[in-house]
C-alpha cells in the first residue's frame, strides 16, 4: 500500500548532516520524496513509499543522526501524487 507523509523535524537539526543522513535511510528504506532545511532551522521531509517504510522513516527522525538534537517531529499523512524518481535533498526555503 503506498502512502505520502510531509515531517517537519525540530531542533538541532541543521549543520549535523540531517538531510544528507535522511537521504541514505530514505534510499535504504526504498523510498522516494525530498529532504530539505527550512528558514526557522527546521527540516521538512516529503516520502512516498509503503506505509511501514515510510513510519520506520519516521521513528528514524524522532533520533535523527549522531549529532542532531530532535526536539520535536510534526507529521501528517497526505494522499500519495507518484511524482518522484527518488529521494534527494533539496535547497534551503
């Protein structure tokens, strides 16, 4: 079954390597979508992929990598669109 879910990850999560970390777990996990910081220091996620892929994504986010801080994680699910070919990062908005 195939699902969409936008995170907006919260703390010390830019300049630790968040993105290019949520890169490889994503490509890992088999799926596709965007990493990207945000302004306010935030960093947003959009995946598509199996459910249980994209919620291992997300507990993977609750900790993030070695030298983030997560503070807090907001998600919510959206109606899946088949419009990516991969995951990759994406510049700062």
């Amino acid at each position: 079954m195939n699902a969409r879910i936008r995170i907006f990850v919260y703390g010390d999560v830019q300049g630790v390597f968040f993105r290019s970390n949520s890169v490889s777990e994503a490509n890992g996990l088999g799926l596709s979508g965007w990493v990207r910081n945000r302004s306010d220091g935030s960093v947003e996620i959009v995946a598509e992929g199996e459910k249980e892929k994209l919620e291992e994504l997300l507990s993977w986010c609750r900790k993030g990598p070695g030298a983030a801080r997560v503070d807090e994680v907001k998600y919510g699910w959206e109606k899946p669109a088949g419009e990516f070919s991969g995951f990759s990062a994406r510049p700062t908005v």
